[in-house]
C-alpha cells in the first residue's frame, strides 16, 4: 500500500481513528508521518479531531520509529493446527491462511478486528441458514435464467432448443408452485 | 443491457456500481496457502457447484480457464473489469464465470476462494447487491463455507471479515478536480471510513478524472447498511460535483467550452493517440455531454469508446501483436469510428 500522502513511498505507518464509533484508517510513509508529526502532534494531521491512536509498523503488527505498536506485548507464536500458517506468517502476510487460524488466533484477533473494522460481531446476512426458503430461491433464480435463455432461443431462431427450454420452465414452475404452497401451509402451523 | 456502456440513474456523476461479495470454502486453505492440487481441486469443486448441471446457467454464464487464455485475452477482461488484474496476473487454476450481459463475474480462486462481483450502470448499488448476493446464497447453499457465528464470512485478509462486501461506484469528478478541491474531497471521504483509489483499483492513479469511491468496513453492519452510508454520501458528493460545474461554466463558459470543444476536435481527427491521452480527452467529452455542449454524442458513445480502447482490447480487436505505435494509431482509428458514426447518426446498437 502506498502512503496517501506522498502517494510514492509504501506506507508502514497505519493510524485509526475512532470517532463515535466510526473507524476510519489512514496509511502513511514514516518521512510523511514524520512531516505530519505523527506520535508526536497528532492533531496537526487531522486538524485537531482528536481521539486518534497511533499505530505503526512494517505490517499491522510491528514497531517502528519508536511507536510502540498493537501485539508488541504478544510475544507467543502460535500456529495454526491445519493449514501451519504460524501468527509470524499473518503478521507478515496481512493474510490468514484458512478459516481454522481465525480461531487459531483467537485470543489476538478481537483488538485487531476492533482496529480495522471497528466491530468485533458479525451481524449481515448469515450462511448456514436452514434452507427451504434458500431453495425457493435458488429454484426462482433457475426459472429466471432459464426464462432468458428462451427468449435468446426465440431470438435466434433455435426453436427445438426452445420447445425443449419450454418443458423445463414448466417443469420447474410446477415446482416453485409446489413449494411455495408448502411454504404457505407451514407458516400457518406455526 | 451492457452496464459499462449504458447510461443509469446519475450517470452524469457515477459511471457504474459494482458489489463484490467474498467467499471462501471451509475445506481447503486460502488460495494463497493452496497446493497445485488443491487449487486445481477447489477450483472444480466452485465450478461444478455453480453449474450444478443446469441448462439456464450453462447457456447464460461462460466459464474460462484463465491457463488456456492468451495475455492479451486477460488483460482484455481486466480492462473491462471482468477480473481483476490480480486474478489475471496469478498462477494456475485461476477461472472465471461471466454471465452473458457481462453484469456478473465470479473470479475463482483470487486472494479469497470465490469473489463474485454484479455491475449496475449509473448509482444503483441495490440492484447489484441484490444480483451479487443471489448468486452467493446459490453457492452458500451448494458448498461448506467458511463462516463463524462471530465474525461472518471468514476472508483472507481482515479488512474482507464479515460481510466479504466491497460496494463501489465509478465516479467521473471533473468539476471538483479542475477547482482543486479533490484533494479535500478525498480526505474527507477517507475521515468518513469511505475508500478512494485511481479508475483501476488500488496502487492506480486516477486518469481522467475517475475515482473508485467504496466502503471500507465490512463487519459490524448490515450490508444494506454499508449500502445506505455509501449511497448517502454519494448522492452529497453527486450534488457537489454537479454544483462545482455550473459554477465553473457560468463563471468562465468560454475557457471551459474552448476545452470541450478542443478535446472534441482532437478525438475527432487525431492519427494517433496514446490511452492516457484519449482517457484524460474523454473526461473532457463527458462533462461537455453533462453541461450539453455536444447534442451529437451520448455518454453511452463515450463509455463504448473507453470499453474499446484499452492497450490489450486494442490489441485483442486487431487480432495480432502490435507495437505500441500500432496500437495508438488504431485507438485512434477506433475512437475516430465511433465519433464519426454517430455524428452522421450511424450506428446504434
């Protein structure tokens, strides 16, 4: 990443900002930070905003210019049992290795999280939901797609592939029918 | 429909949206961690899921195994932001499923497993979103994901955690760049937790007057939430950029058309012209087609023409190598065309 200020040098000074909640990051070269008076008079860069920690380093980790950086005080390196990846790896890398280091790595991974993104939970839309209505979807969105097909088939005159498109749409309407009733009859148990 | 050409709502402003949505699979490492095999294995275990042996997507999206394409072919897509540069640049194994109107592309195996990305034309984040998450709720369904109660969709790098969304615009910003007033623009939209980069994503610089504007957090808020902020914002930001330039062409109506017009005379007749240059001229056609200086063009005939006009689409269309000197001569000749057709009310497609 390239510091936002000279716009040429790569930035390893990363500050964030939490204002109300609302986290924002800026990314600078240490002779920029420097100029802006990092560490030494915040204020300056962000025209006297306030609430700004400083933290520095060659990755989001590390130390550097004397600024005292978030996981200095974590000296322990732990690996992850699956992929290997080894917290040194993610320190470096900026990238985990599979999903099992997020829970390798768990004990350092809220502060870190609260750092980049200013939250801790999750709370969009969840996978692994139980999934009838995910198939109603998925059916809906076939019946679209095939529905486009056809009208291309009619376009390019192909009009076998179309009488064939045809069944299959009926087909599978027959099945969103069927399921949606379903749908309709389990809600009224409920 | 082709959403890097047509024209949608505040298209004077905002070119194109764009929603990514990162997904990894829970069985296998992040692509950066993969072996040959399992690249090659995870890469067939997306592509099969997708597909799932059913007729409509089989004809409406085109699989492409990035091994068996030619440079000039995939740095075509990138420059039509099919994929990204860094899927066209990785080793093997990399794939990407395109849908026919172009509006969605799924890049298999780039830093995250699976990246789907919808593209809308004009501000209409809502419509990609909607077609972007469609598609991952298909896979979700399809593969075991990696995904924790807490932290959401669990990416490679954690500024992708939780909701894996980027939602982006491209954002055309002539009236703040000419009146300096970019630079505060886009420190302010940093301070406000929004990203600002150059027309071709991150490390690029912002040709004419283009700026890929997106959220930056992707945990702790709903995805219609990241959608609502970035949205508000833009339609500010829209309204700024629209004042800037009628004050700009009240106070000064002749220098500006001078460089409308100008920029207008050029790609209407130039020989030869370099990207940068015919990029840097367009921006210029394009706030002369907002302020309705060229009643003969459509911000349609400048979108087609920047789709067409990138060094490896140029290459791609002639169908050899070409030196460099070729390829502005032919850019010329391809800007030329489209110009000219339609000022003597030719093509339309």
């Amino acid at each position: 990443m390239k510091c936002e200020k000279c716009t040429i040098r790569e930035a390893n000074i990363h500050l964030t900002r939490n204002r109300n909640g609302v986290v924002t990051e800026h990314h600078l070269c240490e002779t920029c930070a420097q100029e802006q008076g990092v560490g030494f008079n915040l204020s300056k860069y962000f025209d006297g905003l306030g609430g700004v920690k400083a933290l520095a380093g060659g990755s989001i980790f590390d130390t550097a210019g004397g600024i005292p950086a978030f996981g200095t005080v974590m000296e322990k390196n732990t690996t992850c049992p699956r992929c290997g990846q080894t917290f040194a790896d993610f320190r470096r890398s900026g990238l985990f290795g599979c999903s099992v280091c997020y829970d390798a790595f768990a004990d350092r991974l809220d502060p870190l999280m609260r750092r980049v993104q200013g939250s801790t939970q999750h709370i969009g839309h969840k996978a692994h939901q139980d999934a009838p209505w995910q198939e109603q979807n998925i059916l809906k969105k076939q019946l679209t797609d095939l529905r486009q097909t056809l009208r291309q088939a009619v376009e390019a005159e192909e009009y076998e592939t179309a009488a064939r498109l045809r069944d299959e749409i009926r087909a599978l309407e027959a099945r969103v029918d069927a399921a949606d009733s379903d749908a309709e009859k389990g809600g009224a148990n409920i | 429909m082709t959403w890097y050409i047509d024209q949608g709502p505040n298209s004077d402003v905002i070119i194109s949206s764009r929603v990514r949505l990162a997904r990894n699979l829970d069985n296998y490492p992040f692509p950066h961690r993969m072996t040959g095999s399992q690249t090659r294995d995870a890469a067939t275990e997306i592509t099969t899921a997708f597909y799932h042996d059913d007729e409509g997507r089989k004809s409406n999206y085109l699989f492409m195994d990035l091994d068996t394409l030619s440079n000039e072919d995939k740095q075509a897509l990138a420059e039509k932001r099919l994929i990204s540069t860094d899927l066209a640049g990785k080793g093997a194994d990399r794939r990407v499923i395109i849908s026919r109107n172009e509006a969605v592309s799924i890049m298999i195996n780039e830093e995250d497993h699976i990246r789907i990305q919808s593209m809308q034309p004009g501000l209409n984040l809502e419509a990609a979103h909607q077609a972007a998450a469609a598609e991952a709720l298909i896979l979700e369904s399809r593969l075991p994901m990696a995904y924790s109660e807490k932290y959401g969709f669990l990416t490679a790098c954690p500024t992708n955690t939780g909701t894996g969304m980027r939602a982006s615009v491209m954002a055309h910003l002539p009236g703040l760049s000419l009146c300096s007033r970019i630079k505060n623009v886009v420190e302010g939209l940093n301070k406000m937790g929004f990203a600002v980069r150059g027309n071709y994503g991150e490390h690029s610089k912002a040709q004419g007057h283009l700026f890929q504007i997106s959220n930056q957090l992707t945990l702790g808020l709903t995805e219609e939430d990241l959608i609502n902020d970035l949205k508000r914002m833009l339609m500010q930001l829209i309204e700024q950029e629209r004042n800037v330039r009628r004050e700009l062409y009240e106070q000064q109506p002749a220098l500006l058309e001078d460089k409308i017009m100008r920029a207008y005379g050029i790609l209407s007749n130039a020989r030869m012209m370099t990207n940068e240059e015919a990029v840097t001229l367009l921006s210029s056609l394009r706030l002369g087609l907002a302020l309705g200086l060229l009643p003969q063009l459509t911000a349609s005939d400048v979108n087609r023409i920047l789709s067409a006009i990138g060094p490896a689409s140029i290459q791609k269309a002639g169908g050899r190598p070409m030196t460099p000197e070729e390829r502005d001569r032919a850019r010329a000749a391809v800007i030329r065309e489209i110009i000219n057709k339609t000022e003597t009310g030719g093509i339309k497609e």
